[in-house]
C-alpha cells in the first residue's frame, strides 16, 4: 500500500491483521490457549522482565486480543491499546493506575447508571472517592477540583440522555488542574467521535456496545492518547516511580508515549484479572468490521424515530442531539457532524406508569438492558438500569421518572416507527 494514511473503514476491516503466518488463513484465527511457549529461558526472562514483547499468558494478553487492540487504538487516534472483561473493568483498571486510597476524581453526573453505581458505592472500597459535575456547567469542574483530584471522567453522548458533552472545555479545566482527561466514547464509537482529537488523554469503550454491535460479545477497551506526562508533579507513583515487581523500571521513562496503556496491562490486568476471552475478542473485530456502515445506519434512523415522536401528542419531550431544537445540537454539529448517536430519550405525558406500559406493549422493539444492538432495544430507566438512584438523582442523570430511553437498530425506520405508534397508541 501506498504512503497515505488508510480511512476510517479500511482501518476497520483492516488495522492490526495480517494473514496468519503459518496458516495463511485471512480472517484473525481464535488462539484459544492459556499460554505459550518460550524460545529458551533468556526469551521467557526477558518478557517476564518487560525486556521484549510478547506472549505469556492470556490473562495478560493473547495474539487475537492484540489485533483488537491495534485496531481500536487506530480508530481512536491512540498509541497503545488493552482489552478487557468488560466496560465495567475497564473504568477499574484505569483508575487503578492513577488514584490512591484518599485520592478524588470528577465525574459528569450524567452517566451511565451503572457507572453511577461503580463510581458512588464500589470504589468506596478502595478509598477512592468521586466528586460529581455538571456537564451542561463546565465551570462546575473547576470548582470541584482539590489538591487530591487526579482524573475526570466523562461520557462523550451520555447515557441515556444522548446528550452531547464539550470535551475540548473539560480538556482545558484538566489540563489546568494537570490532570488526564478519561473519556467513555461508547455511545458515539469514534466513527463518530473521537475524544483524542479535542483533548482526551485516555478513551474507554464497553466494546459489548456499538464497537462489537451485535449483542452476542461482552468486553471492554483502554486506549492511551500518549498525550499526558506521568512525570509531572509525583502525582502518579504507579507510572512515575521504580516498580519494585520490575527491577525498579520507570513505567514513564521506559515505555514514553504508551506508558498509561502498558500499565494498565502490567499492572491492572496481570494483577485484577480482568482478560478478554479470544473468542469474544474475535467476535468483536468481525463486529468492527461494518462499523462505519452500522453507525450510520443507525444515526439516519435515530433521527427520523426522533422526529416522529417529536411530534406524537403522547410524547411531551424528545431529547436527542440531533434535532434543530435539541439544546445539544450546536455541540453535535461540532463534535459528530455525521450523526449524533443512536441512543436518546423521551418523556411521556403519562409519567411513570406510561413509561412501563409502553415498554411492555412495543413488539419489535426488545425490552433490555443493553445499547448499541442491530436490533432496536428499549428500556424504562427509573425501573431499571437507574432504579438504585433516589428520584432527584435520577433526574439529575437524564433518567427522570417519565423517561423511555432508545437505542435504534438497522431495521427499516418505518417498522420502527409503526411499532411506536401502535404501543404509543395502546
């Protein structure tokens, strides 16, 4: 191939794979193996040692993940790359390289609700301690800034709201606090957005979503943007200073750009054990593979289901980014000007109670607890995924009481639109 840069969808199909050197087979082979051989006890001593990259043990990484990896890491416009258990492990083991027990970090109050949950109950375990902002009021950053903050953490399109987050703002508010910015892209995959090019120096997916996209492949990914200095200012020991479990090397100084993702690897996922199986990693890289042509899709469909119920006397609210009112839609046109997600709400005029009767009465759409399907989903926040929040808290999240929230497949937009209307209707 030539010098130039390939796009976007040769990277999908193509980034990190080569025909399997032995085999010849064309499509990335499942190395489903625990483990690998060593050339002799100089070669083993030298990985184990972080001398020379290579195989171990699955648990810390595995030939197929390594071409998940690469290819995330290309669409993402980062360094450096790890996979995952699940979206979930992936905010685990990320913070895990940054925060000390006592330690703080900023998160946008609107979020997913199970990160609400991991963030407000389970890291308490582990002393670290999350301090909410507002995304709508950047300012709210900054004032929740103190000398133990050592990360902030936002959705690009929030879930479930969809609503549009101002990452080069935030990006400004942790660069003065000197501290990296940790973007979740699942609901926008970087074929719509890519948090690196406004400012992110870390990205997490849940791949389960629309990076794998099929519904049948739990899994998560870390990508390192290379762009934050670990070294500055001793707030980051695990990266800065020596590892007694390495021979005393300085994460930072050794591995210089791709550090955060080596970390993550060395020290998170060899330790906490979260690894990705193979064959979810090589379900997922055939999912990527019709990601441009899926996301697309499902923006075109987004917005003509928005617009119907925009205009349907049942619906009193519709808050999807795309639409010329939507108060996000300026953020949209700049941040995913090819499409503002698939993933948004609306509020019934019914309340509560209309919420759970329309999820029971939609036929094509399925009623669960999973976004970024081929097929369209729905489900009731307040009852669910955001049940475990008090009602003001739900409101806060985007998740109030009358809020149905969609996740839009590639079916045909007008079956899509005749199932609301019947269930609307009912």
């Amino acid at each position: 191939m030539s010098d130039r840069l390939p796009g976007f969808s040769t990277l999908a199909v193509h980034a990190g794979a080569q025909p399997d050197p032995t085999t010849g087979a064309r499509a990335t082979p499942i190395y489903q193996t625990t483990s690998f051989v060593f050339n002799d006890a100089d070669h083993a001593a030298s990985l184990f040692g972080l001398q020379a990259f290579g195989n171990i043990y699955t648990r810390i990484g595995n030939p197929t993940n390594a071409v998940l990896e690469e290819r995330v890491a290309a669409l993402e416009g980062g360094t450096a790359a790890l996979a995952v258990a699940s979206g979930h492990a992936a905010q685990v083991v990320v913070l895990q390289q940054l925060l000390q027990p006592g330690d703080e970090f900023i998160a946008a109050r609107k979020l997913y609700g199970g990160s609400i949950n991991q963030f407000t109950h389970a890291f308490q375990s582990f002393g670290w301690n999350v301090v909410w902002a507002d995304p709508d009021d950047i300012a709210s950053f900054e004032r929740a800034v103190t000398p133990r903050t050592k990360a902030i953490f936002i959705e690009s399109i929030a879930n479930p709201a969809g609503s549009i987050t101002d990452i080069e703002a935030v990006s400004t508010v942790a660069r003065k606090a000197g501290v990296p910015l940790i973007v979740d892209n699942t609901l926008a995959s970087p074929y719509l957005i890519r948090p690196i090019d406004h400012g992110a120096d870390i990205v997490v997916h849940s791949l389960t979503k629309f990076l794998g996209g099929h519904g049948n492949s739990i899994g998560g990914i870390i990508v390192d943007a290379g762009t934050f200095d670990w070294s500055t200012g001793g707030k980051y020991p695990m990266l800065a200073e020596p590892r007694p479990e390495y021979h005393g090397i300085r994460l930072q100084e050794t591995f210089g750009n791709f550090a955060f993702a080596i970390a993550c690897r060395v020290l998170g996922l060899r330790d906490l054990g979260p690894a990705l199986s193979p064959f979810n990693a090589f379900m997922i890289l055939t999912g990527i593979e019709t990601l441009p042509l899926r996301m697309q899709k499902h923006c075109d469909n987004a917005k003509a289901v928005a617009e119907f119920l925009a205009g349907h006397p049942a619906v009193a609210s519709v808050n999807y980014a795309g639409l010329a009112s939507d108060k996000y839609n300026q953020l949209a046109r700049k941040y995913a000007p090819k499409g503002a997600g698939a993933v948004f709400t609306f509020g019934l005029k019914g309340g509560y109670d209309a919420g759970v009767s329309l999820v029971s009465k939609l036929q094509l759409f399925s009623h669960l607890a999973n976004v970024g399907d081929t097929r369209s989903l729905v489900i009731h926040p307040a009852s669910t995924t955001h049940s475990q929040l008090d009602d003001a808290a739900k409101v806060k999240s985007g998740a109030g009481p009358d809020v149905v929230r969609l996740s839009i497949g590639i079916e045909d937009k007008e079956d899509l639109i005749a199932d609301l209307e019947q269930a609307l209707g009912a």
